[in-house]
C-alpha cells in the first residue's frame, strides 16, 4: 500500500513537472520589444522524453522503498547474487527488478488444534489430536502451540521450508510427539493424575525437535481431553459405582460404629451389676438404701412389713 502511494504520489509529481515545463516552452520566449520567438513546440517535444524518464526514475525509486510494519521481518533475494538479506521493521531499500521478498511476522503466534467447532486452525472439522494411550485406549487432544521465529534463522527457513511453515513443520511436530508421549500413560493419568507432568513432558520433547532448526516454542496448553462416547459411559458408570461403594462403607462404619457403642454400653451395665451385687454380699442392708435413694424427698417415713417401719429420713441422714 506505501509503494503504491508512492508511485502515484511520483507520477502525479512527473506530470505537473511536464505540464508547467510544456506551458512555458508553448509560450516560446520572447524579444526585449514582446515579440515572440520560434521555437517553443520544438522545445515542447524535446521535453517529453525527458519527463518520462524522470517519471520512470521516480517510480523505479519509489517502489525500492518498502516499509516492514512493526513486529515483521522482510526477507530480500537479490536474483543477481542470489543472497538473502533480512530486514526488520522500518523503511529499508530493496533493489528493484532483482529483488524477491517475503514477509514474516516475528510476534508470538498461535496455533490450535481443537475438535471443538470454530475453534482452531481448522474451525470447521474435528482437529482435535486422537492417541492411543497405555492401554490402547484412544484419547482426543485438544491445544494450543504459541510459537514465534528465530530472527537469524529467518532467512535459512526462507530458503528451506517458506511462509507455509506452520502446516510443514510445526503441526506434524506436534502431532508426532503427542502420540508419543501419551501412549507411555494410562489413560486416568492422562485424564487427570499427571496431566501437568504430561504437559511438561509434551513441551521439553517438542522444543528439543523444533527449535536447532529457529522454530521457537513458547508454551503446548494442553486445554482439553476428550474421550469416545462408549468410555465416557464406562466412566460415568464406574464414577456411580465407586460412590455407591463410599456410601455403602460410610453406612457399613456407621454401624460398626453404633455396634461397638452398644457393647461399651453394655459392658458398663455389667461391670455396675457386678459392683452392686458385691456390695449386696457384704451389706444385705444395702438393697434398702438404693430403693430409698430413688424414693422422693416427700416421703419421711415407710412400712417394709408388719413388724418394721423405717424412718427416711434418719436413713438419709446417716448417708449424707
């Protein structure tokens, strides 16, 4: 768009140049007494190749001139000594006619592989990365890969691979070593358990296969893991399974619980009949205390039988 501005800005330059200099050279010179002199359509003519070459002077420089927007790199070939040249943001020149360039952008970038719809790189289809796990069971992945150039490569993958290097390089990467690395876990592990150690695993294994060649890896987020319809079932059902076993436990040692209280209970109620009985044997007397001290505080006097009336309260008084 800026060498296209500035050829027009040139042209529009190289026109107003000629069209003054063709004014004047039409209205011929004249003498010191205002005749005019012969002369100024010849002058006029003379003038026409030497504007155009001055237009195509100023459109061969204006279009050397590029601009390389902030954040991108511009890779120059010179055709005639077949070297590249890599230019950053900025104005830079770029020799014309010999010159073949490409941009890159040299921020972090984002790759996603999702089986979500219109997620991802490939929004419209199930890109998520499916494995088989320990067990052989299989596995979608679902991530995300930040990434950006190695400036002083830029140039070698220029020449090797291209602008296109995403889907060259990175993505089978990331492919092959996800299927790598996930079938050395069991598939909860995967799920669950060691997902983080899997996640660290995934990035050290993929910058060790990417970056010697200038493709730097910023951070693999592993976002989702997804699962067949019929283990998901499976799961589901062993998950109901398990917490109708805790329930059952939690009930199970309930009981237990309340059974081995009955027993101290129990036990406590023995070990008392068995102090009251040896009190009986050494003080027969002592069944009578116990039936007064239940007796109510009103009562002062009672009849045991014909011949014995007991006084309470000098019962009491010799307890107290």
């Amino acid at each position: 768009m800026t060498t296209l501005f500035l050829l027009i800005l040139a042209l529009v330059a190289a026109l107003a140049v000629y069209r003054v200099t063709a004014t004047r050279a039409h209205a011929g010179v004249r003498d010191s007494e205002g005749r005019r002199l012969s002369g100024g359509a010849a002058d006029a003519l003379r003038i026409v190749p030497v504007t155009v070459a001055g237009v195509l002077l100023l459109m061969l420089v204006a279009s050397s001139i590029r601009v390389v927007p902030v954040g991108h790199a511009l890779v120059i070939f010179n055709t005639l000594t077949r070297s590249f040249r890599v230019a950053s943001q900025g104005i830079t020149y770029v020799p014309p006619v010999v010159s073949s360039t490409q941009m890159y952008d040299m921020r972090r970038l984002e790759y996603t592989m999702s089986g979500s719809q219109g997620e991802g790189r490939k929004a419209n289809i199930d890109d998520a990365l499916w494995s088989p796990t320990q067990e052989g069971l299989m596995v979608g992945i679902d991530l995300t890969v930040w990434h950006h150039l190695d400036i002083k490569r830029l140039a070698d993958i220029h020449q090797r691979i291209g602008p296109d290097y995403e889907e060259k390089i990175i993505r089978p990467a990331v492919r092959s070593v996800i299927r790598l690395v996930i079938s050395e876990y069991p598939v909860m592990d995967v799920y669950s358990a060691r997902r983080a150690q899997i996640q660290d695993e995934i990035n050290r294994k993929i910058k060790m296969l990417v970056e010697k060649d200038g493709f730097l890896i910023d951070e693999v987020v592993l976002r989702d893991v997804r699962f067949t319809p019929e283990f998901s079932k499976a799961i589901e059902a062993k998950q109901i399974a398990q917490q109708s076993a805790e329930q059952m436990k939690y009930t199970l040692e309930k009981e237990q619980k309340e059974a081995e209280r009955k027993v101290i209970e129990a036990q406590g109620r023995a070990n008392a009949i068995e102090v009251i009985n040896k009190a009986l044997a050494q003080n027969p007397n002592y069944i009578k205390y116990l039936y007064v001290d239940k007796l109510s505080d009103k009562i002062s006097v009672i009849v045991s039988d014909q011949n014995t009336i007991m006084d309470l309260k000098g019962i009491l008084g010799e307890r107290k």
